[in-house]
C-alpha cells in the first residue's frame, strides 16, 4: 500500500503531463490560446481529483493483491 502523498504526487505529476498535452490539442483545435489554458486546466483539475479517488478505492480492493 501507498501512501496518500505519494498518489498526490503521482497525480501532480502525470496531470502536468497532461496540462500541457492538452494544451497542444486545445490550441490546434480552437486556435485559441486562452480556450486551450482553460480546457486543459479544467480537464487537470477534474483528472487530478477522480484520478485520486480511484487509486484510493483501488487500494481497498484486495482482488489481485498478494503477499
């Protein structure tokens, strides 16, 4: 089992992955600097929380766990 700081930590970092992942893809679609930074830190803010909250409910599973 992990501790909660290092799924936060994962999270962080993979989400700044993703920020600027998104950013690229916002800006080629809308052109658009400030509709990419807002579609990317929105997506980064919701995939940080949910992805917190499935390593935690992941980690209370035990199928596929072992010793």
């Amino acid at each position: 089992m992990e501790s909660t700081q290092r799924t936060i930590s994962k999270a962080i970092s993979w989400q700044l992955l993703g920020l600027v992942i998104m950013s690229l893809i916002g800006f080629c679609f809308t052109g658009s600097i400030t509709g990419a930074l807002t579609l990317s830190l929105t997506s980064m803010l919701s995939g940080l929380i949910f992805y917190v909250i499935h390593e935690k409910i992941w980690q209370r599973i035990q199928w596929g766990k072992t010793r």
